[in-house]
C-alpha cells in the first residue's frame, strides 16, 4: 500500500453516494491514515482504513 502514500484518494462509504476525500499521510501495513479534506465540524480529522476491509478506495487526480 506504500504506493498510497502522499497520494488524494476518495474512500467510498456504503452507498455510492457517500464517502470522503483526502490525502494518504501515513501507510502501516494493510492500514492507510487519510487526512480528510474537509474535516467535520466536530472535529473529525481524517480516519485509519483497514485496506482488506475497504470496498473501494479510488485514486483521485
């Protein structure tokens, strides 16, 4: 998963209609820190994802 690393990535939720971007800052084995592009309000600053949990992760330009 190395090759995430630095890069803007969209994490895709249950629906095809909801998920999030940002940008991958850290890769830990199977497991990405994607810093949210634009935090929640309360706080939510970016999430760890379980790559061999994610349905779908897409590479954004």
């Amino acid at each position: 998963m190395e090759f995430l690393d630095g890069k803007r990535v969209f994490i895709r939720r249950d629906r095809e209609d909801q998920g999030f971007d940002g940008v991958v800052t850290q890769v830990r084995g199977k497991w990405i820190y994607v810093a949210v592009a634009d935090p929640d309000p309360d706080g939510f600053d970016g999430i760890w994802v379980n790559t061999d949990l994610q349905r779908e992760i897409a590479v954004l330009k």
